[in-house]
C-alpha cells in the first residue's frame, strides 16, 4: 500500500511540473482570423516558429503564421488540430496514436487517444470525453528548444542559401515497462521552421534497462487525413492521396533521380475504424503512416539510444503543379541549403599528372571552379597506399594554388566483389543476381566497411573537395549472417542505410562537395542526376541539343537547378561516333556553345567529359564570354524556374527564373529549334517575381521597355528570335 502510495505521489508530481511548464508558454489567442495574409512563396512572412499553450491551458501548439498544428497533452497526447493557413485546410479528421513500435514482436502504441465515434470529422467538444490506454506510452512531460542542425553544414561553395534552419524543436516523453522488465523512454520531436508550412518529425528511444530489446519497426507518424475523392468502389492504390500534403523522409533510394519514386516510407492505407466514409469496402486512402517498408530490425542494447527516420511534412494550397513544386523546391533550399551549393567542374577522363594539371590550368583560365577525374580516369580512392594517396595529394595543391576545387569518381554498387561480401540473396542463400544492379556488394560486409574506411582515409589524406559516388548503397536487402556490419536479413537494410548516410554527412560536414546518381540530399549529398538516358549522348548533337532541353524543362520541377546535372560528351560516349561528339571542339562550336548556354542559362552544371575544354584560343574565348556570362547573373540563374514551354522541335520553348527577393526578379531563356527567324508573342506569368502592375524588361542587356501586367500578373510580349538560336531577356 505504502508503494502504492509512492507511485501515485511521483504521478502527481509529474504531471504538476508538466502542467507548470505549460502554464510558462505564450498563449495563442484564436479570436480573429488566423489566416496568412501573404504568400509564403513570395513574401517572407514576419511571424517567427514557436511553441504556444492554447487560452484553456490544454493544447500545446505549434505555429508560424502559415501552419499550426496543436496537441491535446492529458490524458496522454494527441494530435487534434492541423491547419494550412494559407488557405484554412484541416488535414485532420480523426484521432490516432502518435507513434507505433513494434518491441519484442509486439506492436505498442506512442500517444494516442481514444473514443472518437465519428472519424469523417472531429469537433472541439469531443475532445474532453477521449480516454488514454494504458497499454500505451505515456506523456510524461515536454522540452521545447531552437532547432540544432541535422546536419552540420558550413556554408561555402557560392551557396545561394548560407543559412542553416531555424524554428523550434517541441518534444514530447513518454514511458512505459516495454515487457515486465525493460524500462523504455520514448521521445518523440516535431521541428517546426520560419518561413515555410514544414514539420519535420522524428522519434528517439533510450534504452534505461539491464536487457536488450527488440525494434522491429517504428512508424514515426500515423495521421488520419481527409479523404481527396468520394469513390464508392476502388482500392487504395486505385484512388488519389490527399493533395495537401507533400511527405518526404530522409530514407530514400533507388536511382531514380525523382523524390516520389525513391521515397520507401510514405504508406497510405485505408482506416477501417472511419465507417461513414463513402467507399463501400472502407478502403479510401485516407490514413497516412510513415515508416521503413524493410522494418529495422535492431537489437537496442542497454544505454543505447536508437533515432528514427526523419519525415518532413509540407502543406500545400493548391493543385498547381508550378506553385506545388515552388514549394517543394523552398524545402530543400530551407532544410538542406547545401543543395544550393553550385560549383562549375568539368569531368577530366585522365589521371596523368601532367593532364591533370593542363586541365587545372584551363578551369583557371576560364572561370571554372572545379575539376572531377572521372569514370575511366584511372583514379582509384579505394587505394590509400602512400604512393597513390601523395600523387593526388600533390595535384590537390596545385589546384588549390590556381584557386580550383578537385576531386573524383568511385564506384560502389554494380559490381561484383566476392562471394563473401556480395549481398546474400534471402531465397537461395547464395549471392546470385538479385540486387537492383545484378551483383553488388553488401555495405555490411567486411570489404564494405573497408570501403567506406578506405574513401575517408582518401579524402581526409589527399584532401579532394569533391567526391562523386556513383551506385551508393540502392537498398538491397541481404541475408548474410556473417557479415559484421549487420545482423541477418532483418536489420540489413537499416543498418546499410545508416552507414551510407554517415559517409555522406562525414563529407558535408567536412566541406566535401557530393554528388550520387540517387536521393540522399536530406543526409547531405548535393547534387543527383537531372534525369537522363545515357545511350542518348551518342545522338547527333542536334538532337542531344533538343533532348537537353527536354530533360532540363522535365527534372526542374520538383528539384532547384543548382541539385541536378547534365551530361555533354566533349569526346565519345556510349558510341555515336563523330557525329555525337564535341571534339575537336573548334569545329563544332555552334554546337558546343548552345549546349553551354542553355545548361548555363538553366543554372545547371552539367558533366563537361572530355580530355580539355578548349582547343583553340577561338575555342577558348567562346568558353570565357559564356562562363562570363553566367557568373554576371548567377544569382538569378541558380533561382527557381517557371516552365514556359516545353521542348517538341516544332515552335520556340523557354523556361523563366524567378527571385522577388533579388534586383534581377527574373530571367527568361527562349530557343528557337526551326530553321527560319520566327516572331512570336509570349506570356510571361510573373506573379512569382514579386512584381506588380508593370515590369522592365530588356533583351539581351539592351535597354528596358516597360511592359504593364495583366489582371493574372502576366506580361505580354512579341520577341523575335534568330533562326537555330536564342535570346534571354532581364526583368526587374
């Protein structure tokens, strides 16, 4: 009884503390209109994040002047409010457990209320009467602090964003006994930014006990959204998702250069526990829970603490897929400012001392800024002998004497090590061809480990600057049991995961510029494929010049210029003869220069692959006045673009920058692919400039004519360009 007694003592003094915290927190007032009265994508917004207690002292809510989501925090917490107030949009229509975690083979619930009778919708008064489990995870109290950065970039590179995130951090502990005898405490942690409708949430468990536990999965978010259709009939994957919000983890990967298709988190489902809703089969896709499809399948040894994967939710206001992407795109530019980083290389084909350093000599020359000896080079990181580590060593110092970033290409995945370390098909046991490249080898094994020990080593001891990981780790699950740097089948993909993640944020936090054809841009990589297909580069240049073009307009939607890149085979690539090629580079100049100018005038860098960029002082000067070029109005350049038309080879096509925070508001870069000068009257939509009722507009540097905007913010203007050629026009 006297332990009883006890018990309930500390039960009450935590809650008194967790109540007297609260009490500390600025009230948000609702009386008046919340709405945002400016655009977020336009507009910076004056409210900063913050942590508030709603006017009755229940809620704990999270706010920016663009979103606000709030939790009810007795009897245990619960998410009961999530608002877009751009445009007043609940994504909430019922209660659920704030997390899932499967410990010890069974599933236990973070959070939670419970109760709800009607899940089409949930009203204020309904609260109050929603009961806790007590078979679930408990509030024990709360922390709110400034946002800590992920990953811990300095900004350098001509980062058009040099400023790491900032906002506020709201954590929420719990506890419970995990079996009889595993004392566990679970943290869960909402990041909510200025400037943008973003809640990035993650999850930490510390392990408080004597005894090993087992993580089988963790389901970081679990929201009941609003349905985006009425079907009577239909299954999940037949019916569209909530347009509302935009999901993105930082666990993706499958080479396919496109968040959407790399994601491996995002699951949408149907909620049997919604039966009002239309469908007849209850299978509206109007559940999202978030988490690894693999599972983790980790020991959690005592004093240690796992971290969850990292889910970023955006709101979106539209069904736009300009203004979607624009928002998409502010993301990464406000959680991952290093993507903004936008470094001109070229690929050197050579390793030879001596055309290494001619190479050096003609970035310098031209304004380059960065040279990658590439595939077929002949650079080897994974040797660190002293001979083949002090070679590279003394080309680093000449580069950096001419003031020119180095570094170089390695392979890790498609191809094949050894029996022993190549990943372990789960159905025959052996290491047959059932990785997404055939053979590869597992990042577990004993020559993975080495490998990344071996690509440090190099990069530390050379002193590269640029690193180009070609095949990181793809997600190949492997059923080893041997291999040191997992378990089994279970945790093989987590832990392979975790340690190509490590590597990649070991370079960016040491100043490494990264490039990998695959999606780890919230870890800490740079740049990935703009999305192409390799064996186009042995097309004719005049139709490599029209598929750029399309590849440009295409992979600009959802990524900022400065994350993808191209490819322009200076010599031979995949074939195609001369033809297909640049060199010799002085008699394909017309050719070499529109590919230059309209990658630069995109703002992407593309794969420069050859053995030199000039062969001529012509060749030379033309390289120089377009380097120039693009340097003068970088800032615009590397900004966001509109996509005006896309490339068919029959009339012009052209994409516009937009910036309203610089002088330069816009830039527009319009082709003509027919063989006669045409004139053509063209929309300008500027509405994304930031400008109002008239707009300066000049043509190619000339002098500005005032052009006035229409009711929609567009401009309207005729614009003659030269037969087979461009022009690019200035607003401001």
């Amino acid at each position: 009884m006297k332990k009883l007694f006890t018990i309930l003592l500390l039960v009450q003094a935590v809650f008194c503390n967790a109540q007297n915290k609260i009490s500390q927190l600025p009230v948000l007032r609702q009386g008046g209109d919340l709405l945002s009265k400016t655009d977020w994508l336009v507009n910076k917004t004056a409210v900063r994040a913050g942590v508030y207690q709603s006017e009755d002292g229940k809620d704990i809510i999270l706010y920016n002047g663009i979103l606000k989501r709030s939790f009810r925090i007795q009897p245990n917490v619960a998410c009961v409010d999530f608002v877009n107030l751009s445009n007043g949009e609940q994504m909430l229509r019922a209660v659920k457990p704030e997390a899932r975690i499967i410990i010890n083979s069974k599933p236990v619930n973070v959070g939670g209320l419970y109760g709800q009778k009607q899940n089409a919708y949930l009203l204020k008064e309904w609260i109050n009467d929603l009961k806790a489990s007590e078979q679930d995870f408990r509030y024990q109290g709360f922390d709110v602090s400034s946002i800590q950065p992920y990953v811990k970039w300095k900004a350098h590179l001509g980062a058009s964003n040099k400023q790491l995130p900032t906002g506020k951090t709201l954590t929420f502990i719990y506890s419970k006994k995990s079996s009889g005898q595993n004392d566990l405490i679970v943290k869960v942690n909402y990041e909510i930014y200025d400037g943008i409708p973003l809640i990035c949430k993650w999850l930490s468990i510390e392990n408080h006990d004597k005894e090993s536990v087992h993580l089988g999965q963790v389901v970081n978010e679990i929201l009941a959204t609003p349905e985006e259709e009425s079907a009577v009939v239909g299954k999940v994957d037949q019916m569209k998702k909530p347009h509302g919000i935009y999901v993105e983890s930082n666990y993706a990967f499958n080479n396919a250069m496109k968040a959407d298709l790399s994601d491996q988190t995002t699951h949408w489902k149907a909620d049997s526990t919604y039966t009002s809703q239309v469908n007849y089969d209850l299978s509206t896709p109007c559940l999202l829970e978030v988490y690894p499809a693999s599972g983790i399948g980790i020991e959690l040894k005592p004093g240690e603490t796992f971290k969850s994967i990292r889910t970023n939710e955006l709101l979106l206001d539209s069904y736009d897929r300009e203004r979607n992407g624009l928002a998409q795109r502010k993301m990464y530019r406000t959680i991952a400012p290093w993507t903004t980083e936008n470094p001109i290389f070229m690929h050197l084909v050579s390793s030879d001392p001596e055309k290494v350093k001619t190479c050096i000599d003609q970035c310098a020359a031209t304004g380059y800024e960065g040279l990658i000896l590439s595939f077929g080079s002949g650079l080897n990181m994974e040797d660190t002998s002293a001979v083949n580590v002090v070679k590279f060593k003394q080309l680093v110092n000449y580069a950096h004497q001419k003031g020119i970033l180095i570094g170089g290409y390695s392979l890790f995945s498609s191809r094949r090590i050894s029996d022993e370390d190549d990943v372990i098909d789960p159905k025959t046991g052996k290491p047959d061809l059932n990785a997404m490249f055939g053979h590869a080898p597992c990042l577990g094994s004993k020559w993975g480990l080495s490998y990344l020990a071996h690509i440090k080593y190099f990069i530390s001891h050379a002193g590269f600057d640029i690193f180009e990981n070609d095949g990181p780790y793809p997600g190949d699950v492997c059923s080893s049991t041997t291999h040191p740097g997992h378990k089994s089948l279970e945790d093989s993909q987590w832990r392979q995961m975790e340690l190509q993640k490590e590597l990649y944020r070991w370079l960016n936090e040491r100043g490494v510029y990264v490039n990998a054809p695959d999606w780890y841009f919230l870890d800490g990589t740079n740049k990935t494929g703009l999305g192409y297909r390799e064996v186009n580069f042995s097309l004719p240049r005049d139709q490599q010049i029209i598929l750029n073009r399309q590849n440009i307009f295409d992979g600009t939607w959802e990524k900022i210029p400065s994350m993808g890149w191209g490819f322009v085979p200076l010599s031979e690539y995949q074939g195609g003869g001369a033809a297909a090629t640049l060199e010799p580079l002085s008699a394909h100049l017309d050719a070499y220069e529109k590919l230059m100018v309209q990658y630069y005038g995109s703002g992407i860098q593309a794969c420069y692959r050859g053995p030199r960029l000039y062969d001529t002082e012509k060749t030379k000067e033309l390289v120089v006045h377009t380097i120039s070029w693009y340097k003068k109005h970088r800032d615009i350049l590397n900004s966001d673009i509109i996509h005006l038309r896309r490339a068919d080879g029959r009339d012009w096509d052209g994409i516009m920058h937009v910036n309203p925070q610089l002088k330069e508001k816009g830039f527009v870069m319009l082709y003509n692919p027919l063989k006669y000068k045409i004139e053509r009257q063209v929309q300008l939509p500027l509405y994304y400039t930031g400008i109002k009722s008239s707009a300066r507009i000049s043509v190619e540097g000339g002098v500005p004519k005032t052009y006035q905007l229409d009711k929609d913010d567009k401009a309207n203007l005729n614009i003659t360009i030269p037969a087979d050629d461009y022009v690019w026009l200035i607003i401001e």
